[in-house]
C-alpha cells in the first residue's frame, strides 16, 4: 500500500491541477491501474506491462469524447506518454459490482440508457474494437510468455468462424463502444448511471456492450430483459437478442485471453489463473447449448 501512494504522490507532483492535495489521497478499485480519490478528482495510474496492449492516445480521445457525450466525468488532465489521467470525482456515486447490480432498483435500465446515450452520440473511437483481430493480437503477445492456454482454446477459436461468418452476412453500423463494461466501471448515483474507464474502447457492434455487461453483472434473465428494453425503448427483435447472446460468448473467449496476460505479467490484483479458466469454460458451455444454435441461425438469416 506505501508503494501505491508513493506513486499516487510522485504522479500527483507532475500535475498543477493536484498541487498541494496529497494529504487527500483515497485509494480505489481497479484490476489492472492504480485509481485514487484526490480531493474532488480522480487519478488514473496505468498498471504494470499494460504499455502492451493500451493504446493511451486512443484512450484519450475516446474518455474525452465519452464525456462530451455525457457518460463519463470530464478528463481534466491526460499524458500520452504515461496514461496518468485525472477525471473529475463523481460525488455520491456507488462503484458497482454484480450485486449491486442486483440490489439497486433500476440499475440495469439506467446502465441501458448510457449506452444509448454513447452510441447514439455520434462520437468518433480512434480505434476499430475487432474481435478476431483481438484474438490473433493476444495470443501473439502470449506466444513470448511463459503461460499455457486452457486445453481446447484453438479448438473453440476455430468453432467460432461460423460466428465470425454468421455476424459478417448482416453487418450493423459501428458505433463508439466502452467494450469493457466491467460492473466496477459503472457508478450509479440512483439516477444516473456514470461510465468509465475506456482502455479498450472502439467502434464496434453496440450489442458488443449490452453482452459483455451482461456477463460481467451476472445477470440474469429479468436484468437482461430490463437493460435491453431501457437501450431500445422497446422490445429487441430476436436478431438483437442472438447478438446479444452471442457476444456474451465472444467477450468471454476474448478476456480468457486477458487474463492470461495479467497472469504472465504477475499483476497480484485477482487469481488470474482461475479467472482465464473460468471465463474460457463459461464460454465453451454456453455455445455447446442449442439456443446458442438457435441465435447463430437467426443472426445468419437476418
């Protein structure tokens, strides 16, 4: 914990706008980065080997665009270089969790809303948030680590062409995306639901971000119900339900692969063995079931 406020105060000393606050230093959540409260700011320190797949002036374009669009605190001070970033503090927000997700009435619907509100914003993502490509540009960065792929990994990666086949026959417009929608990068105020964080964010399908939070939230199928109805403003199509299924799969055999990293990088924040293992058996037992099937074919058919 020392060696974490040493380097809240060692990035505090670079930055004007912290000067003479860091008697105010509140430790936060994060998985990967360092986050503090400073006073009335947030301060982002990137985590330890994230240089290898963080592209930081992607990053701020896409914080600063989420918060024109109004889903995400305003970025008040952004290095290129570091990716330290400070964002204004939300005031009286809740960081959520799947259980607060749970608890909190309302809370899917009014994560729904933000997503609507990003997507349809309009705003421009530098990056171009590509499963597949994601896929190949991980297992490459794996390839010089010591770490092994749960068994059966390529094998589930070659069942998915007929995804990437189903998904490529009815493109839909890509929109700016969060693309990490873990419960921990959403704060709720009971009125308003807040997002941040936007390390992997891109243009992408936006059912992209109602899956993985899906997945993330542990939700079940009354929250998914609530969610979509609250982005859509009205009942999903079945074809809207099939991606949404679908990429509750996807995200899960993208971020196994995460989780690798973070193991190879001995990033101490969470058992990443066991989370990749997890994430990639999850995975695998949804797309074994006949509605996934089913929702493949629907896609397929448009």
């Amino acid at each position: 914990m020392n060696d974490e406020l040493d380097a809240a105060r060692k990035a505090i000393a670079t930055i004007p706008l912290l000067q003479d606050r860091a008697a105010q230093i509140t430790r936060l959540g994060g998985l990967t980065n360092l986050v503090f409260q400073v006073g009335d700011y947030c301060l982002r320190i990137p985590g330890k080997g994230t240089e290898e797949y963080i592209n930081r002036a992607n990053e701020a374009v896409a914080a600063r665009e989420a918060a024109q669009a109004g889903v995400s605190p305003e970025v008040l001070h952004f290095d290129d270089a570091t990716g330290v970033m400070v964002t204004r503090f939300i005031d009286g927000a809740q960081t959520m969790s799947p259980a607060a997700f749970k608890l909190n009435a309302g809370a899917p619907a009014r994560a729904g809303e933000a997503f609507a509100r990003l997507h349809a914003s309009g705003a421009v993502f530098p990056f171009r948030f590509y499963l597949f490509s994601m896929i190949d540009d991980y297992l490459k960065i794996l390839a010089g680590k010591d770490v092994a792929l749960p068994a059966g990994y390529h094998d589930v990666v070659r069942e998915a062409e007929n995804i990437r086949t189903a998904l490529a026959q009815h493109p839909v417009p890509l929109v700016a995306c969060h693309c990490d929608p873990l419960c921990e990068n959403f704060l709720d105020t009971g009125e308003r639901m807040w997002i941040v964080d936007w390390e992997y964010s891109g243009m992408n399908d936006p059912m992209w971000d109602l899956g993985d939070l899906s997945v993330e939230g542990k939700f079940g199928e009354a929250q998914d119900e609530e969610m979509a109805r609250a982005y859509f403003g009205r009942e999903p199509t079945p074809a809207e339900r099939g991606r949404i299924v679908i990429y509750k799969a996807m995200c899960d055999l993208l971020w196994t692969l995460w989780g690798l990293i973070q193991l190879a990088n001995s990033n101490p924040a969470d058992d990443f063995r066991a989370y990749a293992d997890g994430r990639f058996a999850r995975c695998k037992a949804l797309m074994e079931t006949a509605a996934f099937a089913r929702h493949v074919a629907v896609i397929a058919k448009g």
